[in-house]
C-alpha cells in the first residue's frame, strides 16, 4: 500500500512537471502575432502580419502631368511644348488663323485620373487668361487610371501672359485631391506682328472746366474724380450747364490708323459729344476738345475711342477710359 502511495505521488509529481514545462516554454513569434492585442480596447485579434490589406477604390484624381503644346496642327504636331511652369513664344507662323488683329492657335494638353475610381459626373476644363475664358472644354469624363490628350482652339491675345487651365472648373466631381487641378504657363504672343497695327489709348486723363483747350478747368487722371460747380461752365441756360472738355489721345502703334474713327462721350451712359473723322499717324498725340451739356449729380463720364470698332488695332481692350464727376451747376 506504502508503495502505490508512492508511485502515485511520483505520477503526480511528473504530471505537474510537464505541465510547468510547458507554460514556461517561450512563446514563438508566430505565436505572438497571433496573440496581438488591440490597444484600444483589449481584443485580441488574430495574426495581422499574415492577413492580406484590402485597399479600397480611390476617389478619382483629375490633374494634367505633362505640359501643354500650343501651335502646330491639331494634336500638337509641329507645336510648341512646355512642361507646366515653363515659357512658351509664338508667332504669327504658328497661328491657325489671323483675322481682325487677333490670332487662333491650336492647343493640346494631357488630363489624367490618378484614381481608380471613374469620374461620374460630367466635367468641363477652362483655358484663362487672367478672368477671361479663351477656351472652355465640356461634357468631359475619364476612367480610373485612364490618361486623355484634349485638342481646342483658343484666340490668344499679343503680349506676355500666364495660360493657366482648371480641371473640372466647375467643382462637380468628388476628387481626392483637389488641389492639383490648376496648372499655368507663360506665353509670348508676337501675333499680329508689332509692326502691324495702330493702337488708340488716352493715357493722361481728362480736362473739365475752364478755357477751350483746359486752361483753368479741373483735370484728373482716368480713374479719377472731378467736382463742377456753375462756375466752370463755360454757358449756363435754362438750368443746364455745358462744360469745355480735353482730352488727349495717342496712337502707341507703328502704322497710322485707317478708316476714320470717331469718339464718343457719355454720361450715364447716354452720349454728350461725339467727335468724328479722327485720324493719327504712328506714334502720334493729339488733344481733343469738346463742349458737353452735363446733368447735375454724381454721373460717370466715359470716353470711347473708335466707338465704332473701324481700326483694326493691336489692343482693343485700351479703347475706354472713365472718370466720377459730380455737377452742382444751377
């Protein structure tokens, strides 16, 4: 009996031995992958290191990688190409049309979807200058992944500019990233050539008041303000006042405008003098002057030249010229 006690304890004795052995063995590191813990809420969670990552479709990403090519036939061949940021110079000889002073080029650009997910509502790009829309591309759409060249026409004004084009101008699609959809370049139009037309301006501003020619009246540079009383009209009658006007005009461009133009003036809107069968040679200055009734009140005085659009000029933007002028005439 003494002996089975025996035996039986030394059968416990291995039993809890083994068992020892075995809670002390160290743990594998498969072992411990398997037994990671969430830190955030103590869930033990299986062997992330073996489980596949499940990436989800990305949102589309519209953006232009390459550059632009301006010029050449349609698609860019025989163009001029910069990257994004660069310069590009072009002349008459790589416009596609010359007409009225103005100029038309071939323009071809690159628009990638750098997601995986399709854009998935219609989109349209703009070609700026400044504000001002040259080209507008619509009823757009790309896959995900998918690169795209779009081919457009745009009428590009002489001088140096920055280009810049907007992806999805309009903001209808959803992107991941929408901060790269802008992208700029600098252009050098030499288109007309500038030895080829007149430009009509007004640079100093306006004389009221006063003597025929401005002695003594009140002057203001464009943009500025002029206030008339009755004593710088040169007639008063029935309660309305005409005033002497000067102002000077020049033509910065190498050639002497052809036809004859004509100038206007309005107030308000509505016309207070014309001046009529002007010409200017190249490069001249010439001062004109005129005798306006003008209603009292605060009015906008506006000075049209070539009001008809007869010369055909290198910068018809320069043509009108403005200035506040409040009358208290009685």
């Amino acid at each position: 009996m003494k002996r089975q006690n025996k035996t039986s304890r030394s059968l416990t004795i291995l039993v809890a031995c083994l068992l020892l052995a075995i809670f002390l063995q160290p743990v594998s590191q498969a072992s411990r992958s398997a037994r990671l813990r969430d830190t955030s809420n103590g869930i033990l969670v299986g062997d992330r290191t073996s489980q596949p990552s499940l990436a989800s479709p990305t949102m589309p990403d519209l953006v232009s990688q390459h550059g632009i090519t301006i010029g050449g036939a349609i698609g860019g061949v025989g163009g001029h190409f910069s990257a994004w940021g660069g310069t590009i110079t072009l002349s008459a000889a790589d416009a596609i049309v010359v007409s009225g002073g103005k100029c038309a080029f071939n323009v071809s650009y690159d628009m990638v979807n750098l997601g995986t997910d399709a854009t998935s509502a219609l989109f349209k790009n703009n070609l700026r200058i400044g504000s001002t829309d040259v080209s507008i591309q619509s009823s757009l759409s790309l896959a995900g992944g998918a690169t795209r060249q779009i081919d457009t026409q745009a009428y590009l004004q002489p001088g140096t500019n920055t280009l810049s084009l907007t992806l999805d101008s309009e903001n209808v699609v959803a992107e991941s990233n929408e901060a790269n959809n802008v992208s700029t370049v600098t252009i050098n139009v030499n288109c007309p050539a500038a030895t080829g037309l007149p430009d009509i301006t007004s640079q100093k501003g306006i004389t009221i008041g006063g003597a025929i020619g401005g002695a003594g009246g009140h002057f203001a540079a464009w943009g500025g303000n002029i206030t008339l009383t009755a004593a710088d009209a040169s007639l008063v009658s029935g309660g309305n006042c005409a005033f002497n006007v000067s102002y000077d005009m020049e033509n910065t461009g190498p050639t002497p405008t052809t036809p004859n133009f004509l100038n206007r003036l309005t107030f308000n809107g509505a016309v207070v003098a014309i001046n009529s069968a002007l010409s200017l040679a190249a490069g001249a200055t010439q001062q004109i002057n005129t005798a306006p009734y003008l209603a009292n009140g605060n009015h906008i005085l506006a000075l049209k030249l070539d009001d008809d659009h007869l010369v055909t000029e290198s910068d018809e933007a320069n043509n009108l010229r403005q200035v506040k002028v409040k009358v208290n005439c009685h």
